[in-house]
C-alpha cells in the first residue's frame, strides 16, 4: 500500500476499494492517518481522520454485512480534507439531537459529526448506496458552529 500512499500525497486523492471486516479496520485507521499526516496535517487531525475510518467501516461491518465492498476516498482541497466513504445501502443513518449514553450503539457517527468541521450521509446519484462523508481543516484551526 505504499504505492497508493504516495500517490495520495503527491495528488491530493487516496482511493481504494476494500471489504470492510473487523480484522482491517486498524490497518485503514494507520493508512489514513498516514496519508494526511503525510499531507502536514495537525495530530489531532490525524486522530480525527483515523477514529472517523474506524467509524465508517465499523458502521459498514455492522449494517451493511451482507454487502460489505465499499470505497474509501480521502482528499484534499486547499487545507480541507474530506473523507468519504461510499457503501452499497440506500439506508441513512439517523444521528439525533444526542446519544442515548447507555445504549450499545449510535454515539460513534454523532461524536464523528460534533468533532468534524462538516457532517453529512446522502445517497448516490443512481441510488445504488451511500456516501458518509466529514470534512476537517488540516491544521485543526476551523471548527463548524
């Protein structure tokens, strides 16, 4: 993957297709955080980018099982990274107000929305999936009220 690392760095896009599954996410965390900390982000964008991997695929392990290709895309534009990750379900997540603190579930995608600079989950063009999607500032400095 190194290949595709430095590709990411010298045009601005990383791409790549993978098969989400709990074995892989932590190897998707370290590749993404080495992309953008190859592209001079702040470490605490790096966190942010490798804890908002983890939470998209992880979110594809448990809801898309049955469909589990997806497409990983980060990319950078001036100072602002946008991750996205593109599954095969038509199904939005619903983030609401809060989380529900005791419940199993639904606090990662929220957390991911308060801490990003933007937020948001829409449906492909033709319908055949989603993307969920954050954007960040490289150097940490811009937060979305």
């Amino acid at each position: 993957m190194t290949g595709s690392v430095q590709a990411a760095y010298d045009w601005g896009v990383f791409g790549q297709s993978l098969t989400a599954n709990p074995r892989g996410i932590e190897g998707w965390r370290t590749l993404a955080g080495d992309v953008v900390r190859r592209w001079g982000a702040a470490p605490e964008v790096v966190e942010l980018v490798r804890l908002g991997v983890s939470e998209l695929i992880s979110n594809v392990v448990r809801h898309v099982a049955d469909r589990p290709r997806c497409y990983l895309r980060i990319v950078l534009i001036g100072s602002e990274v946008t991750v996205q990750l593109f599954d095969r379900s038509v199904r939005i997540p619903v983030i609401g107000a809060a989380p529900d603190w005791d419940a199993e579930d639904g606090r990662g995608l929220w957390m991911l929305r308060e801490m990003a600079a933007r937020f948001g989950c829409e449906r492909t063009r033709h319908q055949h999936g989603k993307i969920v999607w954050f954007t960040c500032d490289l150097s940490g400095s811009h937060r979305a009220p």
